[in-house]
C-alpha cells in the first residue's frame, strides 16, 4: 500500500548555480503559518543515482505535520551523469546558500 502525504503547505523553488543548471528544493510547512519555524533539511537517500519524490513527499509532509516543523528537502544532480561527488558538493552548496 502507498503512504500518501499529509495535508500541508508546500512550495518547489530553483536554487541558481554559476557552473551548471538550477536545482529544486521542496519546502514543506504546517498549514498554521508563523513568522518562523525550526527546520529539518531531508536529502532523499538514493545513493546520489536515483530520482523519486513519491517517498519524499509522503515522509517530508508527516514529518512537517507531527514535528510542527519546516521540512526543506534538497535535491541534487545524479550519477553516473554526473561523476561521485557532485551530488554532495550540490547538497554542501544549496544547505550554505540557505543558511
């Protein structure tokens, strides 16, 4: 059976990179909204070689629901497209253009 995601606010923005294309990240916030929130960063466990956002939506949205919390979930660029260390240094990039 699917878990589907629970009903919460969600917002897709592109984070601008100089050496290649943007890439998205998904916020995920309670449906409640104040002025801030504390804030859990989810990068979906892949291996750095697969696209999904079925799991991520159903758990990134129950994690914002339970917890009370913002859900910023960061995606990157993949292999074997991609050589082994640009989807972290993607993640280490995006998590320091945020905070």
């Amino acid at each position: 059976s699917t878990v589907e995601p629970a009903d919460v606010f969600f917002q897709e923005k592109l984070i601008p990179f100089a050496e290649h294309e943007p890439l998205p990240i998904k916020i995920f916030r309670p449906k409640h909204q104040q002025e801030t929130y504390p804030t859990f960063f989810y990068v979906p466990g892949t291996g750095f070689v697969a696209n999904e956002s079925v799991f991520t939506n159903a758990i990134c949205s129950h994690i914002t629901k339970h917890a009370n919390c913002q859900v910023i979930a960061i995606y990157h660029r993949l292999a074997p497209e991609n050589k082994f260390s640009s989807g972290y240094k993607d993640v280490y990039q995006i998590l320091n253009s945020i905070i």
